[in-house]
C-alpha cells in the first residue's frame, strides 16, 4: 500500500496545530508507529540470551497465561520490566536501542513524527505515554525529539545501576492517566492512542483522538464522537 497522501496526512496536522494545544499526550506502539515493540522486544531478548534460561523459561510460560488470559494486561507489562532484576540498566539499554534501531524505525509513521515536531515547534509540552519498557521508549523517543523526562513508560527502579524488581510505574489502562495527573497535574488538551487501553487516557483529554484504533476502540471512538485517524502503512513495513 502506499503511504497517506500528502494531503491527508497535511489536513490532519493542521487541523490539530489549529487547537493550540499546551500540552499532548501519545501512546507509542501502534500510534506513533506500526507493531509493538515491547511485545517485539520481550520475544527478541529471549531469543538473543539477555536473561538467564531460567527467567526466559519462566517469562515464556507467563506470557502463554497472560495470552490465555490468565494474566492481567497491567501484571504482564510489569512483569516484562522486572524480569530485568540483577542486569545493569546500561546492558539492557543498549539491547533496547539495537533492537528498535534495526527492527522500528521503518515502521515509524512519517505524519506522526511530524505532527510531534510541529506541536513541539509550537510550544507544545509533547509526552509519550507507554506500558513498554522504559528501555525501549527512551531509544524510539530520541527518532521524536522527544526528551527522557517527558516519558511516562514502565519502569523500575535502579540502584547502583542494577535493575531492581521494585516497579515505580505501569501505565496502562487507567494507569496512564494517574501518571499523566501525578506528572502534569491536570489533564492533557491532547491525547493520542490506538488500543483499548489508551481508552482512559483519551477519555480524560481535552480533545481525544484515535490513531490507527483497533476495532474496540474504534467503536468506543464513533460512540462518543472522537476524532478518528487512520494512516496508510507504508510498504515499507
């Protein structure tokens, strides 16, 4: 397929910029660009030996429970960053940022990536509001422009530079906006997202609008009248 006509990816910018937003808050996965990386990293990093046998055993199993839906979405997201405890942030980083520059950054989608610059170009406070590993966010945020203390992405934390399994954060579901109030301290004027889960965190936004939104959301969109955008993918991807 080709990529969104430069019109309509051009009128869905404008219109947005013409609100005057202070501040917009973005899910990544799915919404600033195609697939999940945190599900794409989890199973990479398995493959690769980043955790012990062990864990990769134990983390294997978990998932297969949470895809039977024996495991909550928010304890699984969790538990993709715990199951970190021991490694140095440092090692698990550098993974994170080899895996999403060699497998995601084609699958950025160029008018997201452009709406971001222009609201931040605007004056715009841009955060990115994730259940993906901090790890992963950080190195697909810097493709964004977007700075380390305006992620909102589930993490640990770290003492002496070793990754601990004492979790600080989660956001998903109604998880993302609790950390965008603790952070901010009122609701965001714009709020981006694709899935289910970023359904709280739309809802509580001045303006709302759904990205690219899996068939539940969208049905929660047209029901309460969101925006609703679609952008072509890329043959790229």
């Amino acid at each position: 397929m080709n990529p969104a006509s430069p019109a309509k990816a051009t009128d869905f910018i404008d219109s947005i910029l013409s609100l005057k937003p202070r501040n917009a808050a973005f899910d990544c996965d799915g919404t600033l660009w195609w697939g999940d990386a945190g599900e794409g990293f989890f199973s990479w990093e398995l493959e690769q030996g980043l955790v012990s046998e062990e864990i990769a055993r134990w983390a294997r199993a978990r998932y297969s429970d949470y895809k039977a839906g024996k495991v909550s979405e928010e304890v699984i997201c969790g538990e993709m960053v715990t199951m970190h405890r021991g490694l140095t942030e440092a090692e698990v980083q550098r993974a994170a940022t080899r895996y999403f520059d060699k497998f995601f950054v084609p699958n950025i989608i160029p008018e997201m990536r452009e709406l971001v610059a222009r609201l931040q170009a605007g004056g715009c406070d841009v955060w990115a509001v994730s259940s993906t590993n901090e790890w992963v966010i950080r190195t697909a945020m810097r493709h964004f422009g977007i700075a380390d203390n305006r992620i909102l992405a589930a993490a640990v934390e770290i003492q002496n530079g070793t990754i601990t399994d004492r979790l600080t954060r989660v956001p998903s579901g109604p998880g993302k906006p609790q950390a965008i109030h603790q952070t901010l301290g009122r609701r965001p004027d714009l709020a981006f997202g694709n899935s289910i889960w970023d359904r709280e965190m739309l809802e509580t936004a001045l303006h709302p609008f759904a990205v690219n939104p899996n068939p539940d959301l969208l049905q929660i969109a047209q029901k309460n009248g969101w925006r609703v955008y679609f952008p072509d993918r890329s043959a790229a991807d």
